[in-house]
C-alpha cells in the first residue's frame, strides 16, 4: 500500500524549523496493516532529532521516519491476535499508515477512554513522577511548572486527586494560568514572565511547598528550592527552559548545594512506561474521570498528515495547551 509519511529532513541542531521535516509517499506491507488515527505530540521528540540526543534511546536519523506514539485502527491483519477494527497504539510514527509485525502494535480497549487520543496522554509519565517519586499525599504544597503542557497540566491534578492541601502552577501566558485555575482546579497559578518566580511563590505560598513537580528546571527549580520546606520533595521530570529556550547546555545539573542546605529530596526520575506504570496510571484515570474529578486537557489538531511538522513547532513555541494530537483519519 502507497501511503504518506513525515521524515526528519535534516538534524536539528538551533532552532527546530518546517526545513526539518520532508513529506514523502512510501510503500508500506507486513502481518498487519495499521490506519493512523491520531499522532501524539511531545516534547522529548526534539531531543530526538538531535544528533547529539542526550536521551539513552536510539536518536532519528536524517532520512528517517519520525518515529513517534500514535494510536491507529488496523485495517488488515494476516494475525490471530489482531482483527480489522481493533485500536492499537506503536511508536510507528508521523504515517497515514503503517505496517509490520502484529508483535509491535499494542492492542488497546477502545472503550476505556472517551476518545482514542486519551491514550497519547503524558499521564503515565505524570502519575509516576508526583504518586511514585514524589510520594504525593494528604495536606502537601505542591508547585507544578510548566502546568498547562502534556505532563504538567495532568500532574497537578494528579496531586489534587491524591489529597494536596493546595495545588500552584506556572505557565507561559495570563491565559494559561488562568485556564490552571478555572478548568484544571489549581488553587492558583502564574505566568512566569511576571517578574522573580521566587517572589510569586512567596507571595501565593507564604507557608513553602512540600512538593515540586518541575518539567522547566533553571529560574523555577531554583526559585521551588528557595521557598521549599525543610524535607521538600522534588520529582525532577524535564527542563524546558533548557530544552527550548536555548544556552549551552539542555541538560543541566540541579544546584544541589542550595537543596542539600534545605534537606531537599532531589529526585531525577525516568519513566519507562512499564506495564505496571501503565496500568496504574490508566487505574486512577479512569476512576477520577467517572467520579467527575478529573479533566483530560488535550488540544487536537485538524489538517492530516502534512499539518504535523507544524503543529509540532507551534507545540514547542506554547501554542498549545494539554496534551496535543493532530488527527489523521
Ligand atoms: N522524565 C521522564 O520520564 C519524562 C517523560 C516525558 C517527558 N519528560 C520531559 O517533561 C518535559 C515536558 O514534556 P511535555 O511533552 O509535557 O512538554 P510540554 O510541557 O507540553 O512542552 C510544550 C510547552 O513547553 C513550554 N515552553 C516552551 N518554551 C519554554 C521555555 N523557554 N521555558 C519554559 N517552558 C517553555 C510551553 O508552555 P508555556 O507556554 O507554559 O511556557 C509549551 O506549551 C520535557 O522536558 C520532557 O522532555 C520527561
């Protein structure tokens, strides 16, 4: 079958551009053909267009498809474990189609979610970091950055479902911080560009956080560090403002002198997505959603295939809020 496909054109090196990318028309035939319904969206991805990528998995190439989650609908199975119509997700990437082996598309319950994009959500990661590394629970302060992206606006409802005493997020606009507090439950939220994060903290957290949830590192870490209790736990997930906002390095060490001062728990974690992560997470999910305390913040993007490149760049510039798909079929 003819079908149509994003390659990363050229690594990225600065600055992510549509130059990056090249739409192409490919043959693709194996056990199982997969129509692709949606392609998730994620920050990381960037990391892996870098031919200096820093993340132990193995980087893209130019030439190569990008190879990112998508969930899909088979549409022809020489398998016995997979029939036409069932929902499946794999990391076949930016294609209308894909095909291959039934072993590397995941079967997924096409009615566990209200919509099949649910199952791109960054929650695993989310649910993981504030229930398993930050030991989230009754009557902590929990600040969430970067709280209106893919980890961050599930993360601080996570720590709300699991009993916070109150919930602070930042985010890049006014807008976003609003939408924290209206439609996500934050007790408060900024935008980080209004003036010193450590003077915004103090003034919405006079009594210190117990919790920080960073996906941004650099002026938020260390502004969390200054107005965290002694004993603060940190579940240190990403670095944004390193990752995106350019300087020389994306992956910066934590100043830990400062943190071991305060008796911080500094803790670095990596998600593997397990089967037992996966399954804990999709547990509380979808108990939070059928008891009404849980939104699934998610912008979907209209256009097809050749709409994903672009939709990836305004991703990374804050177009976006929650969790970002484009949809294909
Ligand atoms: N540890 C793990 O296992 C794990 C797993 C998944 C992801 N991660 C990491 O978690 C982080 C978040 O991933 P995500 O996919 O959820 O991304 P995301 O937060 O959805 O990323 C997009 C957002 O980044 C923000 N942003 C853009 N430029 C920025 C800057 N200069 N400083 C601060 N924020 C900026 C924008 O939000 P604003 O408009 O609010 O600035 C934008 O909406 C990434 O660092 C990723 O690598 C880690």
């Amino acid at each position: 079958m003819i079908t149509r496909e994003i390659r990363l054109a050229a690594h990225v090196t600065d600055e992510p551009g549509l130059d990056h990318f090249a739409l192409a028309e490919t043959e693709v035939d194996g056990e199982v053909i997969v129509r692709t319904d949606y392609v998730g969206l994620a920050a990381a991805y960037l990391e892996l267009m870098r031919a200096d990528c820093r993340i132990p998995v193995p980087a893209w190439q130019p030439g190569d498809r990008v190879g990112a989650a998508v969930v899909g609908t088979v549409v022809r199975s020489d398998s016995p474990d997979l029939a036409v119509g069932d929902l499946v997700q794999s990391m076949t990437g930016w294609s209308e189609h894909s095909a291959g082996p039934a072993a590397q598309y995941v079967k997924l319950d096409r009615d566990l979610f209200p919509e099949p994009s649910y199952h791109l959500g960054q929650g695993v990661t989310a649910y993981y970091g504030m229930a398993d590394v930050a030991a989230v629970g009754e009557g902590d302060v929990v600040f969430v950055s970067g709280a209106a992206g893919g980890v961050g606006s599930l993360a601080g409802q996570i720590a709300r479902c699991r009993g916070a005493a109150r919930v602070i997020g930042s985010a890049g606009s006014r807008a976003k911080a609003a939408y924290l507090v209206d439609e996500l439950g934050y007790d408060a939220a900024f935008d980080y560009h209004d003036g010193p994060v450590a003077d915004r903290l103090r003034e919405l957290v006079p009594e210190g956080i117990t919790v920080f949830f960073d996906v941004v590192g650099g002026e938020q870490y260390q502004a969390a560090v200054q107005t965290a209790r002694p004993g603060a736990r940190f579940a240190l997930c990403g670095s944004l403002s390193h990752q995106l906002g350019g300087g020389a390095d994306r992956f910066p060490e934590p100043d830990r002198a400062a943190a071991q001062a305060r008796g911080i728990e500094l803790s670095p974690f990596s998600c593997h997505h397990t089967p037992e992560q996966v399954a804990a997470w999709r547990e509380h999910f979808t108990r939070w959603l059928g008891e009404g305390r849980f939104v699934f913040p998610q912008t979907i993007v209209e256009g097809g295939i050749k709409e994903v490149p672009g939709a990836f760049l305004s991703m990374l510039k804050g177009s976006y809020r929650g969790n970002v798909a484009v949809r294909l079929a």
